[in-house]
C-alpha cells in the first residue's frame, strides 16, 4: 500500500513537473496583466505602463495594465497574491504592499514575504526635503539644529499618515534626536499651497512636484533622500553628504509575480527588464521622471525588500502609526 502510494506521489510530482516546464518553453502564450495597486495617473502608474509598453513587443505578448485600487495597495496585491503562479498575472510593487503595510494594518490579506516571487527591482525615486522661504534654516544642519533648540515647534506637512513622506521623516528624527509635529493632509497639493505660503515649515514630496517653486525660489529645497542626487534638482544635496552618511529614504518600484511562478519565466521577465533599464531609452524615460534605474536580480531584489523590512518596521512601530 505504501509502495502503491509513493508511486502515485512522484507520478504526481512529474506530472506537475513536466507541465511548469512546458510551460516556461512556451511562457508568453497569450497577453499578460500588469497589476498597478493604485490609480491610474499615479506615480506608480506612468513609469508601469512605460515598462509594459518596452517589454511587451520584446516578450511578444502585450501587456495589459489593470489598476486596483484601494487599501493603500493592499487590494491590488492581494489579487496578484491570490492568481495562478503562470506568468500572466504580475504585480507593479512598491514599498507600502511589500514592506510597510504590514506594520500599520492590523491585518493584512497575504503574507507579503510568502506571497510573490521577486522579479526585477526597477527603480528608485527620491524625495525632496523643501522648506518655506521663511523657515530659518537653509540646509540640514541648519534644520536640525533648529529643531533641537525649538522641540516640537516645526510643522511637517504630509499627503497622510503613513505616507514615504511621513515614514521617510520619522527616520530623520530617530537618527538626529528631533522631534516635530507632523501636519496630515489628504493628498499632496494642499501641502505645497501652505508651504509656499508658511503655514506649514517642511514637506517631504517627489522631486517633480517642486522643481518649478525650488527653482523660482517658491520653496527653499533642503536635501533629496537618494544616496545619489537628483538630476532634475542637481544643486540640491543628498542627506548622505550633508552629515548623515547612508542614509536612503526612498519610494522605489519592483516587479514581482505569484509564489510559485516558475523559474524559467521570472528569469525570462528579468532579462527583458534589465534589458529595458540599461536602454538609452530606458534611462531617458527614467530620468524624465526623476527615477533612478536600478536593475539586477530576483535575488537581490528579495534582500533589498528584507533591509527595507529591518528599516521600517522599527520606525512605524516606534511613531505608533497605523491604518
């Protein structure tokens, strides 16, 4: 009986065998969908569909983008989370469904850690520390003395609880000894009217909504949170080189698929991606959006999610923040 039941257990297992690897010879057979877990129009949105656009005709299958939004990411994920590991359903990832979330949410529809296979690490994106042109301090050693001589005093405007802004701030103050009072808006426009006009001391946003004001001298920018400048504010310093060695707060964008997606395929994916990144046009339509390629592989994009893991999850839990 025992004999009768091994048998038809690795009878199983070829089975199963033989048909992931059919199908990683004939991976992409038919359209595959892109899943952006935010809205169209969206910071995550423009550079997916710009990738899916490069790498579809290289794959030889379109690539449809689907946007599901809802739960700060949660729900779009969680539909990628829960599709057949083929191939056909992928996820646009960022940093809140793969890393933060699941420290602010009480619960969580899927495992992040368990749930995806990492594919490919795209990009990252700074983001700029800027200040009213009334705020006294001009650089960061300047903001962090003041804070410390007026604790509590400066204001932080930030698209919401939670948001890379208000996470990216709360890791400043842990490793300068401040503190400051944190100002929440729903979305980022109003943030910037009061900051222009001093209602508000700081914000931390994406580089393209400020390089107008920092350039007409509307806001003051303080320092970008990349270890490597932005090119679209080059005379804006990095925190790494104005007395906080390695320090990175960033947003960054990842492609990932279903656990269990077959080895075969990620790598097919990898390659087209790396590809796309290294391109002239790739870098062009990167650096359009103040994104810095990054590229590699499905390994080290698992390590990267772990170290931003090990980062955040002692800040969030320290400020108490959640959803």
């Amino acid at each position: 009986m025992t004999r009768a039941i091994l048998k038809g257990l690795f009878a199983l297992l070829a089975l199963v065998w033989t048909s992931y690897s059919s199908l990683a010879q004939t991976w992409p057979s038919r359209p595959i969908t892109l899943i952006v877990p935010f809205a169209a129009g969206g910071a995550l949105d423009l550079p997916a569909r710009r990738l899916a656009a490069e790498i579809g005709p290289k794959l030889g299958q379109q690539i449809v983008i689907e946007n599901r939004t809802g739960a700060n990411g949660n729900i779009g994920a969680a539909a990628v989370a829960k599709a057949d590991p083929d191939g056909y359903t992928l996820l646009f990832g960022s940093p809140g469904v793969l890393v933060t979330n699941r420290f602010m949410y009480k619960s969580m529809p899927f495992d992040a850690d368990r749930a995806f296979t990492p594919v490919a690490l795209l990009a990252k994106s700074p983001l700029l520390i800027a200040s009213s042109p009334k705020f006294p301090a001009t650089n960061l050693k300047g903001l962090i003395d003041h804070a410390k001589a007026n604790p509590g005093k400066i204001t932080v405007g930030t698209p919401g609880v939670g948001a890379q802004a208000h996470l990216i701030m709360e890791l400043l103050q842990r490793q300068t000894g401040t503190q400051m009072t944190y100002v929440p808006y729903r979305g980022g426009s109003n943030v910037i009217g009061d900051l222009v006009s001093g209602y508000i001391d700081l914000t931390a946003v994406y580089v393209p909504a400020l390089i107008g004001a920092v350039k007409d001298g509307t806001v003051r920018g303080l320092v970008v949170t990349t270890l490597e400048r932005s090119k679209q504010l080059p005379e804006v310093p990095t925190i790494h080189e104005s007395g906080l060695p390695g320090f990175e707060a960033v947003a960054w964008y990842c492609v990932a698929a279903p656990a269990g997606t077959p080895r075969d395929v990620v790598m097919k994916l990898n390659a087209a991606i790396n590809d796309y990144l290294k391109s002239p046009l790739g870098q062009q339509q990167f650096e359009a959006l103040d994104m810095q390629p990054v590229g590699g592989t499905p390994e080290e994009l698992r390590d990267y999610i772990a170290a931003e893991v090990a980062k955040w999850g002692p800040i969030i839990k320290a400020a108490g923040i959640t959803m």
